[in-house]
C-alpha cells in the first residue's frame, strides 16, 4: 500500500496529475518490463552497483547457446547504462562472433544517447522511486528533471500536450502518434508552430534556473527540402537547422522577429531527411548581462557543435522552452523524448 501511495504523489521526477500525464518513471518501468514494487526496485537497484564484478559474466553471457539467455545479458548490460563502456570495449577482442555483434549494437546505443539515455534514465528512475518511497516527506515539488516520452496518442495538439502547450496560427496544426510528436507541413496558415513548456508551470517560478540543459531527437520529413527548418527554443532565441538540406543551414535567431543572430553555418554533414537526430541544448547565464548557449547536434558518428554568447536583451526571459517547426511549405516536424535537466 505504501508503495502504491507513492505512485500518485507528485515529486521531484514525476508529473502530478491525471490530466498533465502520468509518471515518467512508472511509464520507463513499464516499457521496460519492470515492476514497481518497492522489493523489485531494490533488487534492481543492487545490480546497478556491481558494474565491475560481474561484467565479464554478462559478456561471456551474450555468447550463450540459449537465445533468451543472451538476450536477458544483453538487456541487462544496456540497463547499466555508459558507465559500463570500457569493459565493453575490452570484449570487443573476444573469440565469439556473437558477442562481439551484441557488443557493437550495445556500444551503438549507449554511445549515441545524450546525458539522458534511456538506461540512464532508467537508473535515475529506480534510484528516485526509493529515496521517494523511504523519506516521503523530504519530496520536493517541482523537480530537477522532466521527462516527456509522448507515450500517449493524440490526434490534435490543439489542447497542448500534457503540461505543453501548442501555439501556431489558425489552421496548423500537430499530433502525437506512436510515440512522437508531429507538426504538420504544407499549410496555409502562419509558418511558426511551438510546443511550449513554461517556468511557471514546470517550476512554480518565472523563470528557469541559470543553468539547465534540454535534449530532444528531432527531424523531418524529406518533403519541400530548404522550405522549413525544425529547431529549439529558450526564451526569445531559437537554434534550427533544415532536415535533408545540404550542409543544414544551422543558425540562431530571434523567435520574434526572426532576425539572425548567427547567420547560417554549414554543420559539416547533411542532416537526412526522414532520421531522427539527437539535439541537446546547454543553456548558461554568464557575467556581464549575457547568456551561453551551446548546441550539439549527432546522427550516428558525427555531431555538429556550436556556442554562442547573446545578450539578456535578446534572449529576455528564460521563462520558456519550445520544440518549433517554422516554415509553410515543406515536410512535418518530429520530436521525440523532451527531457529538460534543471541541474
């Protein structure tokens, strides 16, 4: 029973309510074939902690002549998460052909995740339910940390989504379908769609904290290349880029005005069409009346980077997140796990 308490009150990680969306960190344990209970949680939560002890086991594991053997191996090291990458790479030189393809495909994955992969994630996720459920009281509303996996369909953004809300003009509009967002393309309406999420609703605050970091995959579809760009924004400044556009055209502007900041940079790769690419934001205030931002972008092996320093008068308030799609022509625009680190 007290277990089950904990799964309706609101706390550090979790969204509060029926109508804003359910627990993150109930939806991961799900997903991942994992019960909540309390008992399950500790047993979990010892295994995360033997990282070196039984690494070697669980790699000689991968190469089992028992499929469901291998894969239980091959789940469970994912679950340990980028800690574990070095013994991995160690059992790359291994006799088996097996264990080195399922050590490539786990390298793979958790190298092309972002601070925030799913298996970290899900580490934080075990750790969080326990310190909740053994000191209830010391819960702090608001959080550090708010996930959204966009779990749950919905066929118009018209409404937001959960504690987001959609801004567009009259006729755009979105969706959320097999677990990732959609703003749609080829419109007649104004070219700018956001799906915002507010300081004050996530924080109770007017704005966010002077430093916190956004990550998101983001893409689009390869319809009316150069026509519309996809993007991030804090406050009043936006980074974008064009999906299948040659060399992406990334830059920062103005979400008001459109006006340019940076003008547009070649990223050192095209972004493909029809992918989704990991994008994550760090935003910083620094001395002197100005704001840090700095931007990484990566499909597979490459990743474009990019900083810039812009004045408070341009950014204003750091009141505000968006995931944008602009551009009336073109493909969709699609965003997938928003997780926003106030830390």
């Amino acid at each position: 029973m007290k277990w089950m308490m904990s799964w309706m009150t609101f706390a550090w990680f979790a969204v509060g309510s029926a109508q804003e969306g359910a627990d993150w960190r109930l939806e991961l344990l799900q997903e991942r074939g994992l019960s909540a209970e309390t008992e399950v949680l500790e047993e979990f939560s010892k295994g995360l902690g033997h990282v070196e002890g039984d690494m070697v086991q669980l790699i000689e594991q991968l190469g089992s002549v028992t499929f469901k053997q291998r894969e239980q191996a091959q789940k469970e090291i994912l679950w340990r998460g980028k800690a574990v990458l070095p013994q991995l790479r160690q059992g790359l030189s291994s006799d088996d052909p097996e264990v080195r393809m399922r050590l490539t495909r786990i390298m793979a994955e958790l190298e092309g995740g972002g601070r925030w992969a799913k298996e970290d994630l899900l580490r934080e996720a075990v750790t969080s339910l326990l310190e909740e459920r053994k000191q209830p009281a010391a819960m702090k509303p608001g959080g550090k940390l708010f996930v959204e996996f966009f779990n749950t369909d919905q066929a118009s953004l018209e409404n937001g989504y959960r504690r987001l809300k959609f801004q567009t003009g009259v006729g755009v509009g979105g969706r959320v379908s097999k677990g990732m967002v959609s703003l749609s393309g080829r419109h007649e309406g104004d070219g700018d769609q956001q799906l915002l999420l507010h300081a004050r609703d996530l924080t109770g605050n007017a704005e966010f904290p002077d430093s916190l970091r956004i990550e998101t995959k983001i893409g689009g579809s390869g319809e009316g290349v150069g026509a519309f760009h996809v993007g991030i924004s804090i406050g009043n400044v936006r980074a974008l880029f064009h999906p299948g556009y040659s060399g992406g055209a990334f830059r920062f502007e103005e979400v008001s005005e459109n006006m340019s900041i940076l003008g547009n940079t070649d990223m050192g790769f095209t972004p493909p069409p029809d992918k989704l690419l990991l994008m994550s934001v760090d935003v910083k205030r620094l001395p002197g009346n100005e704001v840090g931002i700095s931007v990484n972008i990566t499909h597979e092996k490459q990743t474009f980077r990019k900083s810039q320093t812009v004045k408070s008068e341009f950014i204003g308030k750091l009141d505000r997140i968006s995931l944008d799609r602009s551009g009336r022509n073109g493909g969709d625009a699609w965003f997938d796990d928003l997780i926003v680190d106030l830390e």
